[in-house]
C-alpha cells in the first residue's frame, strides 16, 4: 500500500529529524537539550539582527541543516554547532539582500505621564496574578535608576540571604511571566475595541 | 549539556556590546556561537536585553547612543514589544513615587554639575549619614501614601489630614500599598543602619498604616527604650493598643501622650475616639469639645464635629 505524498514528507521529516538529534549527541535527552538550546540561541540571534520573523528563519536554519545532514555527517569535523552557525549566517545575507525596509518607528517616551496606558493598566492587572512576595520583588526590584537602583538590588539580595546574581535571575523570570500575561492582556484589549 | 561557563563582567560588557551591534566579526562570531551552546549565557543575553530596554526607556541612554539603539537594538518587533513591560514600569515608578519628572535645560545641567564638585566635601558627610536619608525617604514616602486617603480613623501622629477610607484590604488603594510599602523599606533599612528611637517609630507608624498591629508595637517599644519621654510614640502605640480592641491599653498610652505633652492635639483626638470605642459617651463628649476649642477649623474639626453630632 503506497502512502500519500503529505504523510511520506512527515515520515522523511521525523526521519530526518531524529537523524539531527542523533548528530547532536548519541544521548537522546542531551540531544533534545541541546536542540532546544540551539533553536533558543538562533532566535535570539536573528532578533539581535533586527529580524521580527525570528523564530521563522530559526526553523529554517534548523530544516536546512537537517537536509544536509546526509551529506555532511560521515565527513564533518567539528561541534555541530559551528555548522548551525554558518547556516544562520548564510540566511542573515540571503535575508538581508532582499529584505524589506523596516518602517516601524521605536515608540517615543514623553518623560511625563499624564494618565494610565494601557501597558500600565495591565501592568496593574498581570501583578495581582503573582504572589504578595513576588509581586514585591519585581516591583521593589524596578523601582530605582542609575546608581539608586545598584543599592537598591544589593539591599534586596542582602534581605533575601541571596546573591545579586541569583536576585537578577527572579527578577528576571517574574519578568518573563509579566510580559506575557501583558502582552495577552493588551492582545485582549486590542480585541475588544475591534468588537466595539 | 553542562550548565556553561561562569558569566563574567567581560562577558556581561561583551553581551551589550554585541547588542549595540559594537562588536567586530570574530568577536561576534565567538558571541553567537556560544548563544547556540550555553543556556546559562543565553539566560544572561535575556536580563541584559532587559536591562538595556530599562535603561533607554529611564532615559540613560542619550545622544548618538540613543539613535543607533533605536536603529540597531530595537529593529525587531520582539524587542519593541519589551519596550511594552519596561514603559509599564516606569509609568508605576512614577505614579508610586507620585511626582513628574522634571526635565532640565543645558544650562541648569552644568549649573548643577558645579553645585556637584561644591557638594562633594558636603557628601562625603553626607555618606556618614546614609541612614538619614532612607529615614527621610521612608518618612516622605509614608506621607505620600496618606495624601489621598487614611486606612485608619485614629490619627497617627504627625501625617496631615487626609479623609478616612472605610473600605479594607484589597479596597483600599494600590498606590497608598506601593508607597507605604516604600516606606517600610526605606525605614527597615535605616532602622538596620542606625536603629535610633525616631528610625524605629517611623517604621511602627508605617506598620501601623498596614494593618500590621503587632509589628508596629514592636518598633513603638523598641522606640520607647531609647527615648521614653515621646508622646508621640506613645500616641502611635496607643492607636496601635486601639485597633487591636485593647481599649485599657490604648486610653493608658492617650493619657501618657497627654501627660507628657498636653498640647498634643492627635492623643486628644484619639481618646475622644477610644472612649467612644469604650462606650463613655460623656468623656468622649467632652475631648471632642476640648479638641474644637484648641483646633476649631481643620478637616479633623470637622471631623470631630460629626463624632459629636452622632451622639
């Protein structure tokens, strides 16, 4: 019995994929680490280079090495790695020759605010879905600039008995979880106006 | 997959040079290729991408510097997005610390980096003092949370009057938290640095204004140890005495404020209240009369004018 075309490309497509693991590390859960770290490190790549179709380009990066890889894996020497980058940079030229002109501007900041954004006001709702103590955390953590903001930080880590290091790591995931509740909350909100 | 390399300073300042899209091909190359392998370096190009988004949106970055940010780092939609989070922060910055920011000339600002090099004898006194200041920023940050409204009747002392809220806990509003929880901070750590008498009874009236009775007598006793001739702190103590339902207690401490200082309009006040609580209504009738004698105008007057009309 002979398969439809769209499943056979899903077989060869999970053939080949196991193939990339395997060429990664004969361990499969060091390998899957290790992709999850490569697909990170590549979006975070193309976004450096100003492209907003990161994550886009990244599986393109990754079905381009996966092609290859036939041909590639008994002759290449090398961390793996290596060859991921060289393809992200070939795709960063190829994509740049034919890339459109960015006319998005960097939203201004007026140095007074006069009344609640939106931003803030989901701001104001996203902080009540975190506990009291981590709610304090981000808040005390942001609430200085410049030099204020140093001392502030190693008061902070010197009253939870961590380091300042350790301190910007919590910081930085409760920051994490808050832009995405924000940006879900002000997707809300652009949806509801369109209803309106 | 290890946990990576120890991140270092050079790595942090290599990271934002990459980012500000600074760096040279070989050097960009070791940056990208290590992004693809060090999950622990990836973390650490995050919290910078954040902490540069923080700076450009507080300001920090100005000038040329600013442009090529705005050309360079800010290209993608991703990080525009980020601007989201870091402009929300800042606008609760402001509102918690409820000023505007005060934008200044050229001219003032090399006026003032003269007043700088006059004021650096002045400084290093100043730093000598650093307990004062959080002592300061904690007792402004107190009175910026009373501004709008009080979360108790009784008057603790020396805030200005503001009108009572009678809604409680996730009611009452979220600036006065902020800015009270601003003040705990402040006062905790000049209580740390120099745990004096007026330190500690800031910190218990800040307590005090959170609903958090026993900790607030705590600071008021710890007060009261290096300086216990304050009528004040015994006012405060007293409040504290009251909300907890112990009316003996709080109308010993009104009487011991009023002992020690016979002026003190807020103990005065506060007993009117307490021998209210205590259903005395004729001495609550006759400190509310007193009360309008010496004070016959401000809103807590007026207040006290209400309490006698109730009667």
């Amino acid at each position: 019995m002979a398969f439809p075309a769209e499943e056979i490309v899903v077989i060869h497509e999970e053939e080949s994929f196991e193939s990339l693991l395997t060429w990664l590390d004969p361990n499969r859960e060091i390998a899957g680490q290790k992709y999850e770290v490569i697909r990170t490190g590549l979006i975070r790549i193309f976004v450096s280079k100003g492209f907003s179709d990161a994550e886009d380009l990244a599986d393109t990066v990754i079905n381009r090495v996966m092609k290859r890889l036939p041909e590639i894996r008994d002759t290449y020497v090398g961390d793996p790695v290596r060859y991921f980058h060289g393809v992200a940079r070939n795709i960063i030229r190829e994509t740049l020759r034919r890339r459109e002109i960015a006319t998005e501007t960097v939203p201004s900041f007026s140095e007074e605010i006069e009344s609640h954004s939106d931003e803030y006001d989901c701001l104001v709702k996203c902080l009540r879905f975190l506990a009291r103590e981590k709610r304090e955390l981000i808040l005390d953590y942001h609430i200085y600039d410049g030099r204020d903001k140093v001392e502030q930080h190693r008061h902070m880590a010197e009253e939870l008995g961590i380091t300042e290091g350790a301190l910007r790591g919590r910081a930085h995931h409760l920051r994490g979880s808050l832009e995405k509740c924000i940006r879900q909350c002000l997707e809300g909100m652009a949806g509801n106006e369109k209803q309106i | 997959m290890g946990g990576g390399a120890i991140i270092n300073n050079t790595d942090k300042t290599e990271l934002k040079e990459y980012l500000l899209g600074r760096l040279h091909d070989p050097d960009e190359e070791r940056v990208e290729t290590r992004l693809l392998s060090d999950p622990q370096y990836g973390e650490e190009f995050d919290i910078v991408v954040d902490e540069l988004t923080d700076q450009y949106v507080a300001g920090e970055i100005q000038g040329a510097e600013r442009g090529e940010m705005e050309r360079h780092f800010f290209a993608a939609a991703a990080r525009r997005q980020k601007l989201k989070v870091a402009s929300a922060l800042k606008e609760h910055k402001q509102h918690l610390r409820g000023g505007r920011r005060w934008v200044p000339s050229r001219e003032l600002k090399i006026a003032a980096s003269i007043l700088i090099v006059f004021g650096l004898a002045f400084g290093a006194w100043w730093i000598s003092r650093g307990d004062s200041d959080d002592l300061n920023k904690g007792v402004l940050a107190l009175q910026t949370a009373y501004r709008d409204q009080r979360p108790l009747e009784p008057r603790i002392s020396a805030l200005a009057h503001s009108p009572f809220a009678q809604k409680r806990g996730a009611e009452v509003n979220d600036s006065m938290k902020d800015n009270l929880r601003l003040a705990e901070l402040h006062l905790a750590q000049a209580v740390k640095v120099k745990p004096t008498a007026a330190a500690h009874h800031e910190l218990g009236k800040v307590f005090l204004a959170q609903g958090k009775f026993d900790e607030a007598m705590q600071q008021f006793d710890e007060s009261l140890k290096a300086n216990p001739n304050d009528a004040q702190t015994y006012n405060d103590r007293g409040v504290a005495w009251l909300q907890k339902g112990d009316f003996n207690r709080s109308l010993e401490d009104f009487n011991k404020a009023l002992q020690i200082d016979s002026h003190l309009n807020e103990a005065l006040f506060n007993r009117a209240l307490c021998y209210e609580k205590q259903a005395r209504p004729e001495a609550a009738q006759a400190d509310w009369n007193e009360y309008l004698k010496r004070d016959g105008s401000s809103p807590w007057a007026a207040e006290a004018r209400q309490h006698l009309s109730h009667r």
